[in-house]
C-alpha cells in the first residue's frame, strides 16, 4: 500500500486559536467530532484569511461559500444516509472497503460503524489531512493514503476490495476509462462497485451546478469551462469532464461488470407534470447571468454559454413533447434532465 499519511495539517491557519465555542457549535449541529471540526475550521480559516466566529456567520458569507461549508460539515450525516443506500446493493456483504476520492472522510466512518475494514484514497493533501482527522475521532489510524486512482500500479498496491464506492468524484477526473478499469480490476468476485455522479443536463445543474453555482457550466467545453470558472474564483478549476449516464454504463460492461444506473434515491427526480416551472427555473437563471454574470467573463465565454443553453433549452423542449405524446418513456426522461444525481452499479462476477 502507497505510504500513510497521519501527520495533522499544518500552515498559517494551524497557529491561530479557534474558539471552543464554534467547535462545540459544529459538533452539536453536525454531529461531527471535534478532532474533524477542527481541523476543517483550520483549513477554512487558513483558505479564507480570516478568523470565524459563529456557524451564523459563516452562513452569511457570499454564495456559494456557505454550500461548501455546509457539504464538508455534513460528511458524516451524508456518509451514513449514502450507507443506507448502498447496502440493499451489496445485501450483508462485509470485508474490505474502498472509498476512492475519499474527501472529508464521511463514508470512511459510516463503513467503519457497521464493520468494514476501511480504507480511502485522495489526490489533495488538504483532504487527506481532513479525513484522518475525521477517522481518528472513531479511533481509526492509517487508513488514508494519497493515491490516484488512474494510475495503473494502484491494483497490485492497494490489492482487491468486497465494495468500492466513488461519489461525486468521477467528473473530477481526467482519465476516466482508467479510472473505472482500475476500480473494477479491484473488485473481489461478487464485489461491488457503486459509484454517485452529478447529472450535466440536469434542469437544476444547468441553472446552477451543485460545485460552484455557475449557470449553464456543464453543457459546455472544458478549455471554456476553465474560462469562465476563473472569471469568477482565484482557485483552479478542478472538473474534469460530464458524460451521460449511458456513457458509463457502457464502461463497465465492457470491463465485465454487470451494470445498471438509474437516478440516485438521495435525490428524487422532479415532476414531468412541472414543465412549466422546469422552463420558468431556465429562464430565470439566464436572466439572473445577464444581469451579473456576464459581465465577468469574456464575450466569448458569454455567447458559447448562450448557444449552448440555447441548443439544450430546445432539445429538452422537443423531448418534453416527444414524452407527451408517448414517443419518449417517461423515465428516460426523467432520468435525463430531472435528476440531479445518478447512481451507478457494477457488479464482478463471482
């Protein structure tokens, strides 16, 4: 296995007090531990420049600052609800668990609590250091190691796992085919491979995608991606690509895995019935760019955005009839552009 990391984080924010009152603030809100909880105020403070008070006025920082706070606070909470539902998919399967791009460490915990030998990977050391902190407050030590998942001597290092889980992470790399090959050349027979990915055409997600609350950044290129990404933030860009659900379905069944995805029972697909208010949620957004948004980014960034939001708006419109007049299923509709997350199920052959 690559080399442990178990050093606490380190840097400017380390060295500066925070306040017992907002760790017990974040532990009783949360349900976090303090060792986690600190850290990230750590981390927070240190990104950021600045010293926190209260939970509050954390929430009253400009947007989308608050949603990230709120989705590394909640790992734990999310770790266990993504538990529940993973667990009808490998039944009472125990043994050895892999969570790749294991982020804040919430699934690492939930695993752990029902008896999993648990291990994670991570390409950023920040959150390396942040999912240790998480894990030691369950007495978990050495169960984190700075990894790429693409890399293809991760198989013979880290060996073979009963589940696998990778949520929210495979549209931040760039490799996916590698990725999802070394995944499943991981999986023990019968093992599970589950994985939680962000939909692009998603009504939602193109109003407002769930990393940085930018209209429209999902229907277009990557290079014009980056663009407008840093017309708005002083941080690089960190998605790779979006592809279809079908896209990765395909992957794993010709990597041998019997494969199925379907929309993600965290996040229950809108209403077709709701056209209306699927059109309204559009139009508002592109209002609502005019009148901020596009004046931050260059005119080329602005009219790619535009004619690509322009062709989507018209090909879901087409679809809706299509779906009204039975020529389209309705859940392959649904699927398609009310969901927000899909999941995916790759199972190894025993």
């Amino acid at each position: 296995m690559a080399a442990v990391i178990d050093e606490p984080a380190t840097g400017t924010a380390a060295q500066r007090p925070v306040r017992a009152e907002l760790i017990d603030e974040l532990v009783a809100h949360y349900g976090v531990g303090r060792n986690y909880a600190r850290a990230y105020v750590e981390y927070w403070q240190e990104s950021r420049g600045r010293q926190e008070e209260t939970l509050a006025g954390i929430k009253a920082r400009p947007d989308p600052e608050p949603m990230w706070f709120d989705y590394a606070l909640s790992t734990n909470y999310r770790g266990r609800n993504l538990y529940a539902n993973f667990q009808p998919h490998f039944g009472e399967r125990r043994g050895r668990y892999l969570d790749v791009g294991c982020g804040f460490g919430g699934c690492l915990t939930a695993f752990a609590e029902r008896g999993f030998d648990v291990w994670g990977i991570e390409v950023a050391p920040e959150r390396i250091a942040l999912s240790i902190a998480n894990c030691a407050d369950i007495g978990l030590s050495g169960r984190v190691s700075r990894d790429d998942i693409t890399d293809p001597a991760i198989v013979q290092r880290l060996g073979q796992f009963d589940v696998i889980t990778c949520t929210d992470v495979i549209e931040h790399v760039l490799d996916v085919p590698g990725a999802l090959r070394n995944m499943s050349r991981m999986l023990r027979p019968g093992g599970t491979l589950i994985l939680e990915i962000p939909n692009m055409d998603s009504v939602a997600f193109v109003c407002s995608d769930g990393h940085f609350n930018l209209f429209g950044i999902t229907q277009i290129d990557r290079p014009t991606a980056i663009d407008y990404h840093r017309a708005n933030f002083d941080f690089d860009y960190d998605v790779g690509y979006y592809h279809p659900l079908r896209y990765y379905v395909n992957e794993l069944r010709a990597l041998g895995l019997a494969a199925e995805g379907f929309a993600s029972p965290q996040h229950a697909p809108r209403s077709p019935a709701d056209w209306v208010g699927q059109r309204a949620m559009i139009w508002e957004a592109y209002q609502r760019f005019r009148g901020s948004g596009a004046q931050r980014v260059s005119p080329t960034v602005s009219r790619t955005l535009r004619h690509a939001v322009a062709r989507y708006a018209a090909e879901l419109r087409r679809n809706h009839w299509r779906r009204a007049a039975g020529l389209l299923p309705e859940g392959r509709f649904a699927t398609r552009y009310l969901t927000d997350f899909w999941f995916l199920v790759g199972k190894s052959p025993e």
